[in-house]
C-alpha cells in the first residue's frame, strides 16, 4: 500500500533515485550524483515542496514537486506543479492521482489560489489525468523559455 507523506531526509537516497528517472523520462543523460544534487539542494533549501508515495517497505514509488510563486494580474500566490512522476513498474495504481490530490490539498490548506503546471505534448496519460482532475487547458497564453547559459 502507498502512503503520500512529505518529504523527508530519509527519503533523499530513493527521492534521488526517481529524481533521475524522471530526468531520464524527460531525454536527459542518466546522472544520478547529478539528480542527488538537485533534489537535496531543494529540500534542505526549502525551497520546493515535495510529496512522495511510499511504499510498505519504505521505497518509494513516485513523487511529486511544488514551487511556490505568484500571478501578478491575480494578485495571488499560486504553486507551480513542475515535477510528477511515478516508477514504471508502479503505474496504474493511482498514485499519480493520489500525488496530485495530496499537491491540490497543500495548496488549499496554505493559501495558494491556483495550481499550474506544463507537460509535453504527446504526454497524453498524464494529460488524461490532470484534465480528469479538474485542469484546464489554457487556450489562451503561449509558453516560451530561453536558454541564458
């Protein structure tokens, strides 16, 4: 059975571990010393939020990852939903689900007003779950990034 906890420091070994696997899932080079450094970096930092699903055996079996930040034209404190991800052999277990519920519940219980978040295109389980969830396509902004390094 999973439970959805809060980070801990003794989730950081297995939250690294699936922090490079969702790095991996996302096309980039398998480094876990790399993922390792990230993740700690944020949780001893503070400055994410990070929900995992663990499992009986204290392994973990997904993870979700919130930042807090505003919206200027709401004038409201929002969180950006940037990383979710579930181990491939935990899929189809709801976890996914449970991860985004327990990320929709901080929000609430904190006072944010809004959760966003992106995906890739051809994401198309991922987008099923969030539309199912409740989010919406936004029809009306474009998203762009550029690269400064």
């Amino acid at each position: 059975m999973n439970k959805i906890v809060k980070a801990e420091d003794r989730h950081l070994d297995e939250l690294s571990r699936l922090f490079n696997l969702y790095r991996v899932f996302y096309e980039e080079e398998d480094d876990i010393e790399k993922a390792s450094k990230y993740i700690s970096a944020r949780f001893i930092d503070g400055d994410s939020t990070i929900f995992v699903a663990e499992k009986d055996d204290l392994k973990l079996a997904g993870f979700v990852q919130l930042y807090p930040s505003f919206c200027s034209v709401s004038a409201v404190p929002i969180l950006i939903l940037y990383d979710l991800f579930v181990d491939q052999s935990e899929r189809s277990e709801g976890i996914g689900r449970k991860l985004m519920n327990a990320a929709r519940d901080f929000a609430k219980e904190n006072g944010f007003k809004r959760l966003e978040l992106a995906t890739a295109k051809d994401n198309h389980i991922g987008q099923s779950l969030y539309e199912s969830l409740g989010y919406e396509l936004d029809q009306e902004f474009l998203h762009y990034s550029l690269e400064v390094d």
